[in-house]
C-alpha cells in the first residue's frame, strides 16, 4: 500500500465512525474575497465550526461570553509549545474562564464548555487530509488532521508501507519537524499518531518514538485478527469519537519535570484498568465497599494508572468529593509517588498532602471530604513503646 492508499483507508474507517470528511483545500477560499471556512493557510481553528457549537453547548452563556472564549483561543501564547499546550489543555478540560454582563448589567464570570463530554455525537467531528499549515516562511502539511468543533485535536502522519525507507521513526521526525516550523497547529493538539499502513502508534507533543504505543483492541475490549494492520485497529478503537474524548478528558496528565511540564497519555492497558476500576469502585460504594484489586508487572506504569484514576474518582460526582488515602509499605515507595502526584495537579485538580506523622496524618483525615493522603502503613499499627517501624 502506497500512503495515498494508507490515507484513504484511514479515511473511510473514520467516516464509518462517525466523522464528517472533507479535503484539506476545499476548506480555502477559491479566489480572494470568497467565503470559505478557513481565510487562508495560516488559520488553523475552524470558527464556523467552533462558534455554533460553543452556543449549542454553553446555551446559558451570551454571545459576548461566547466570543470571548473565541479570542482566548485564537489568541493562545505561551511561552513555549508545550507551555502553551498545557494552557490549551486545561481550557479543553475545565472550561474557558470568560466575563460578561448578565441582563442586569452586573459583571460575571462564568466557564465556557469546548466539547460535549457526555455525548460524544453531540460535536462537530471532522476528519481533513492534506491540511496545509502556513506559519512565517513554512509551508507543511500533515496528512490527516481530525477537529472537534473546529479544534484540531489529533494528527495523524502516514508513511507508505512499501517503502523501506519510509519507517515509523521517518513519520514520527516529521511530526518534529511539524512541532518547529507550524507550533501554531500543534498548540492544540491533543494526540498524534504515526503509521506505515501496517505498524501504528500513538503518543503526545513531548514523547519519545520510544513512549508511542500501539492501541490493539476496540472499544468493547475485543482484539482484533491476527495479521490485522495495527493502523486499522488503532482507528477503530481509539479514534472512535467516545474513545477518543475519553482519552482526552480522562487520560492525559501533565507531569512537572523541573519546571518544564511532560506530556503523557495512557497506554491501552492503562486506560482499560482506570476505566474498570472506577466502574468497580462506582458499585462498590452502593454495594459491600470492595472495588478489588489492579495488579501489573513491574514497569507497566502503575503510577500514571493510580494518578488518573484519583483524578476521575476525586471529581466523580457519584463520590461526592471523597478523601483518597495513597498507602504504601515503604518511605522510599511513598516519597516516589507522592512527588509523582505532585507534579500532576493538572489532571488532578489538587495538591496531595504526605503526612510525616502520626499525629499528622490524624489530622489530615479530619477533614470531612476531599483531599490526597499519602502515608505509610506503619502509621496505623499500635502504638508501643520505642516504636520499631519508620513512621
């Protein structure tokens, strides 16, 4: 398969999904002055797209408010691309902070909704190949890029499966190369996915070839025939629109690294794991209160597992904003996933606290609700004289 081939079998799968499909250059005015949904090739959002959608959503919100949560977003800077994607995911997730005059003319602020978390059908979902980027003197253009509501949230680069030469690591360098000459596409990004037509990955704005992974299930957890292409599974399964925002709103985190945020996302296994312990622990808290075990082998990123399921049970509303206490046996255990947690507020939404005592940690539990504990088990065995446990 040439990648023209790859491109549009990526495209037809798409569409069977669910997304609307249009070809990158009909989105552009023929001549000057005509009206088209992009003005030229340096616009990346798609208004005509975005603004209905944000007054479909956010029906309390009036036009003025829906217009300045507009020019937040086509006015997005930070100080660097991925700076200013973390600024871009947190107004993804938690809504745009915008201000306007209610009809009694007092001034309010209010949050502005980008996407229907809820019903994922609800968006504007559009697949565009050929999306060509203009950005000072650089023409690129990445092969298929999809929008929800006229945000573009995933691209995609494909290489052809019979060229030798034209491997992952060609299509994952090209995605670098996209990063330095059209950050302005990318700042809103949310995930990226390379493929040869045959192998398929995905991964975030910061990752390594090394940290992409594959996506070999669909969504009801069935893997796919052997000999299957991965690009095919992985489009089905996590591209499918109520995969895909879930992996957007549910399992992505920031993590701090020195002052310079990582970006992460879940692996399959991860996601799959969150998603069966927060249903389990939803009918636990009806039923006998034990939601049951997670148990993986060394390195298989239990950390960023037990991060983003703290994160979807704390703002659960099913919880009712429930003290989540992180136990482990070891101090040097404890410190390792307390400073892991610490440098996931994005996600999380809160700082955790590590109690250094016991008298500390009895008063941290105090609260009547919410919080992250980090403590160790010791802490709650008797106490003796000359205490033999580390605290």
């Amino acid at each position: 398969m040439n990648e023209d081939a790859i491109e549009q079998l990526c495209l037809e799968i798409l569409q069977e999904l669910g997304w609307q499909y249009v070809h990158g250059p009909d989105l552009l005015p023929e001549e000057p002055g005509d009206r088209a949904e992009r003005e030229d090739e340096r616009q990346v959002l798609l208004l005509d797209r975005l603004r209905p959608r944000l007054e479909q959503i956010n029906g309390h919100l009036s036009s003025a408010a829906i217009e300045d949560a507009i020019q937040q977003l086509d006015t997005l800077a930070g100080p660097n691309l991925i700076q200013t994607n973390l600024i871009f995911h947190r107004m993804l997730t938690e809504g745009i902070d915008v201000t306007f005059q209610d009809d009694s003319g007092e001034t309010r602020t209010d949050k502005c909704a980008l996407i229907d978390w809820d019903d994922p059908h609800a968006n504007d979902l559009l697949a565009v190949n050929q999306f060509t980027v203009k950005q000072g003197q650089h023409h690129r253009r990445p092969d298929v890029v999809l929008f929800v509501n006229g945000l573009p949230l995933v691209v995609i680069e494909l290489k052809s499966a019979v060229d030798e030469q034209a491997t992952l690591k060609k299509a994952w360098q090209q995605l670098q190369t996209y990063h330095a000459q059209i950050g302005r596409l990318h700042q809103y990004g949310a995930l990226e996915v390379v493929s040869d037509g045959l192998q398929a990955k995905y991964g975030t704005l910061s990752a390594g070839l090394q940290h992409f992974s594959r996506w070999p299930v669909l969504e009801n957890g069935e893997r796919i025939a052997e000999g299957t292409p991965e690009m095919e599974t992985l489009v089905r399964g996590l591209l499918q629109p109520q995969r895909l925002l879930s992996m957007v709103r549910d399992n992505i985190a920031f993590e701090d690294s020195k002052g310079e945020p990582i970006k992460m996302v879940a692996k399959y296994h991860q996601a799959l794991a969150v998603d069966a312990a927060v249903d389990s622990t939803l009918r636990a808290v009806g039923g006998d209160r034990r939601a049951g075990v997670v148990w993986h082998t060394q390195g298989a990123g239990k950390s960023l597992e037990m991060v983003l399921y703290a994160a979807r049970i704390s703002r659960h509303p099913q919880m009712e904003n429930p003290t989540l206490v992180v136990l482990t046996d070891r101090m040097d255990l404890d410190s390792q996933l307390f400073g892991t947690f610490s440098g996931c507020e994005q996600v999380l939404r809160q700082q955790p606290d590590q109690a250094e005592s016991r008298a500390q940690l009895q008063e941290l539990l105090k609260v009547p609700s919410g919080g992250i504990v980090f403590t160790t088990i010791q802490k709650f065995f008797p106490e003796t004289k000359g205490e033999q446990y580390p605290m």
